[in-house]
C-alpha cells in the first residue's frame, strides 16, 4: 500500500486542541504521512504565537501560511481571506498533500479548502452539516461541505443534513466529535496543579467566560459584552476565568472591555491561551460556563455542566440538556446563571448522556484514511435526494 500524505489545517489553539487526538493517531498509523499546515491566530503575537505550542508538542510543521492582518474590521477579515487562499496555494505547491482535512466552519478553513481546488486535492471535512444562525460562520461551513470530497459528521441528524445537500451517503460517515476523544484521554488537573501551572485562583466556586462575535450582529458587539459583565457584577463571589475571543470582526472590543472589567477585580482572571489540558481540567472543575461558545454545545455535557447559552451564535445546533439559552439583556444572563447555578437544575443533568460521541472519533476518522480510494473521491456527483 502506497503512503498517503495526509494535510490538516489548524488556524487557532482552539482547533488545535480538537485535532490533536486525530493527529496523534495519523502520525502512529502506517503508510500514513501527516503534513500540518499552520495559519491564523497560531501565527499572531496578538493570540500569543500559539504556533510554539505545536512544537512543543514534537509535531514538523510543514508550512506556515500567515495571513492575519493587524485589525478586526470586516474589511480586514475579507483582506485576510484573500491573503490565506494565496498563501494556501505556494504552501500546496511546496508540499502537495494526497488528502487535505479542514475542521468546522472558520474562515481560515475556508481558505485552504478554497486554494486546493486547483490543485485538485481531495477534501474532508469535519463538523459539517451544522448551524449557528447568528454567525457567518454557517455559510463558510455549508460551503466547505460542497467543496469536500469525503465528511466526518458528529451525529446522524448532522450526517443527513449533509445527505441533503446533495453530498452522496457513501462519502459521509458519523465519527463523533474529536472534543469528545480529548475529554476521554486527558488526564484533568487537580485544582493545586491548575493554580501551579496557570496561577488559577479555585478557592471559590468558578465561572468559565467564553464569549465570541456574533458575526450576524456585528455592530452590537459592544453592547453584548458590556451586557454580559454587567450581569457578571452580581456573581462576585465566584473567582470568574474569562478566556480569549476567536479573531473575529469585532473581537478587539470583546478582549478590551474584559480587560477593563478585571482590573479592579482580583478574583477574576484572563487567559488568551490555554492548553487543551488546561481548559478541560477548567471545565471539570467549573460551576457553570457562560457565553457562546461550541464548547459548551459540544464538549461541557461530557462534564455534566450547566451552561449559559447567549443568543444567536449557536442557534441551530443540536442541544443537550445543559444548555440554558438565554437573550443578550444583563437580566436575561443573571436569570439563566441563577437557574444554572440551582441545585435542581444540577441534579437533573446526573444522567445526562453526551449526543456528540464516545470519545472514538479519531480512530474511526483514521480507519477511513487509511482505506479511502483517492481516484475515487475526486469523481464527485450531486446526489439526488428523494
């Protein structure tokens, strides 16, 4: 059996840390090369220069395609994209892979998967067929799975969506969430070793704070943010642990108006990057998370946590028991951190099951690669549903 190159693209900490298990486990396999393509946030000295991270880890990277530009305008986002899909084209023409993976829905992704296509490069995809209405985020992953030759989607109502764009079923198999293959694998940091390793107060009950864009409803980031702490104001008991905003348009002002709402606030806490170690040792310690991130969706029902779910941007996924949706008004945030913090509601989520996986997905994704027919992925056609 011939080798077969197996590019992944990685754009932020937070990707990272879902494809490490995928990774790992490409990187072990016989007749199995990994590239690593390396962009985005990874490059930035604004996110930290989480590129170093991937290093640390022993993993080559094979390109580095920074295309980042010092803003958070709209204007600069669309400026970068085009600056990644020609980055993506001299990395692929220096290292051209058999088979390219793009994970979810960021523009980063969308750049690569948009620069493979003259070089006829077969693509897979992971976490298509979902929504979040509130971010552009959803259009970017509709399009990636038209662009793929080959989807890894999380669930079956996700496999089916995916169906019925036209994608024929034989390229679309249910893997589960990678986020779920991290949870089972990491060993979670005792509390002592979190306030060793990341000076992390957890004297008190915790708050996680994770709040992005809402790319749909850009103008009113500043509003959303200063609604979001403003509810915060009355959990000041609690030691808050707020982590960075994915670069977004209008995610300067996200991180700035934090930054101003720690100062005078001792018990609160900003991290631009954690590891993945670090965030799933948080989360399992936590009380209850707050914001609009996936993670909440996606990985805080393995921990059985109570979350606060924010307006639109995750509007459209599949939802656990967990999740407390709630409005962008302060009262409406406080009346939902109130609910997730009753013992009632606690007590019923005891038996919660996880509907994103059972921690395998890295390994099935792999079996696929191994056995997949790249001359046979490339002859893509609509699949007529009926």
């Amino acid at each position: 059996m011939n080798t077969k190159a197996i590019g992944i693209v990685t754009g932020a900490r937070s990707d990272y840390g879902l494809l490490r298990p995928l990774l790992n486990k490409i990187s072990k396999t016989p007749n199995l090369e990994l590239l690593l393509y390396v962009t985005g946030m990874h490059l930035s000295d604004e996110y930290g220069k989480t590129h170093q991270l991937i290093k640390e880890d022993g993993y080559k990277i094979t390109a580095e395609v920074d295309m980042l530009l010092a803003s958070d305008s709209p204007s600069s986002i669309a400026k970068s994209m085009g600056i990644g899909t020609f980055g993506f084209g001299q990395a692929f023409q220096n290292n051209l892979p058999d088979l390219l993976i793009v994970l979810g829905d960021r523009f980063e992704m969308h750049c690569a998967a948009v620069a493979s296509i003259p070089f006829n490069i077969p693509l897979a995809h992971i976490h298509g067929g979902e929504l979040t209405y509130g971010a552009f985020d959803n259009e970017l992953r509709h399009s990636l799975t038209k662009l793929s030759h080959f989807h890894f989607a999380t669930t079956e109502e996700y496999a089916k969506r995916i169906k019925h764009m036209g994608e024929e079923p034989w390229r679309i198999q249910v893997t589960g969430a990678l986020g779920i293959d991290n949870i089972v694998n990491t060993p979670i940091l005792s509390k002592q070793e979190l306030k060793i390793k990341y000076k992390l107060d957890l004297s008190n009950p915790v708050l996680l704070v994770t709040f992005h864009p809402v790319t749909r409803e850009y103008n009113h980031t500043q509003e959303y943010i200063l609604s979001l702490l403003n509810a915060l104001k009355y959990f000041s008991d609690f030691n808050i642990i707020f982590t960075g905003p994915n670069a977004d348009p209008g995610n300067r002002i996200i991180t700035d108006q934090i930054k101003c709402f720690i100062k005078s606030r001792p018990k609160h806490l900003f991290i631009t990057n954690f590891n993945q170690q670090g965030y799933l040792s948080t989360l399992a310690h936590a009380t209850a998370m707050i914001g609009n991130s996936s993670s909440g969706i996606i990985e805080a029902p393995s921990f059985k946590l109570p979350v606060v779910n924010i307006g639109t941007r995750q509007q459209g996924r599949i939802m656990s028991a967990n999740i407390i949706n709630v409005g962008y008004s302060s009262q409406d945030i406080q009346n939902g951190l109130k609910k997730a913090l009753s013992k009632n509601f606690s007590a019923r989520l005891k038996t919660l099951n996880n509907p994103y996986g059972d921690g395998q997905a890295s390994k099935k994704i792999v079996e696929y690669l191994v056995e997949i027919n790249l001359d046979q992925l490339r002859k893509k056609r609509f699949y007529e549903t009926k």
